[in-house]
C-alpha cells in the first residue's frame, strides 16, 4: 500500500485509477450505480428500470464488474448485483458532485476568458 493512501506510486496502480474512471464514463453505468446504492438487482431488474435492452446492460454491468465496483451472487438461477463498496462508491460520485458544483461557479466567474469547444 502507498504511504498517501490518496496517491498512486506505480504505473500498475494509475492503471487501476484510469480503468475504474473508465467504468465511470457512461451516463447509463452511473444510473445503474445509482440502482444499486438502493439494493441488490439483476440484470433483468436493470433492463427493467434503466429501460435498456439486455445486451447493453450486460456490457455495462460487465464493465462495472471489471473495475472491481460490483460484487454479484447466485440465488438459484439468478445472478444479484450490488455495489463492492458502497460506502466508498458513494464517497465518489459524491466528490464528483462537489467537483462539478464548484467547477459550475470557476466557469461563471471566468465566463469571459472561455472558449467554445462546441
Ligand atoms: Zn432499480
């Protein structure tokens, strides 16, 4: 482990760092990340409330997966998804949010100098 727990040392771990981002990049893995702070689902649950086809959902719970944000379980013939670390998943999205809000007032206060990348 780092010193910094803040602070990736090796090139293995800033990997880690941008293949968990990665996962974070779609609007729709965010939505079934949301999904899941509320409880365990299925993909079929999924499909069912982010009205989505199956095969989507698979990739992206797939995705999710990879970057080591869910954990899953059988129960019969039903795989259940939930969050692999919940407390600190939502410690994320919920910095995400802080960094966008105060970058909200950076753009307003420096709204002359900005350029248009549109
Ligand atoms: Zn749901």
């Amino acid at each position: 482990m780092a010193i910094n727990n803040h602070v990736a040392d090796s090139h293995t771990e800033l990997e880690s760092w941008a293949t968990l981002f990665k996962s974070l990049s779609d609007p729709h893995r965010l939505q079934i990340i949301q999904h899941l702070q509320l409880g365990e689902h299925r993909v079929a649950d999924l499909v069912d409330h982010l009205g989505l086809a199956q095969s989507t959902v698979s990739t992206h719970v797939a995705s999710l997966r990879n970057a080591g944000l869910l954990a899953s379980h059988t129960h019969g013939r039903a795989t259940y998804y939930t969050l692999a670390h919940p407390q600190e998943t939502v410690q994320l999205l919920k910095a995400a949010s802080e960094v966008l809000t105060s970058s909200d007032t950076c753009i307003e206060s420096s709204q002359q100098q900005s350029t248009s990348h549109a």
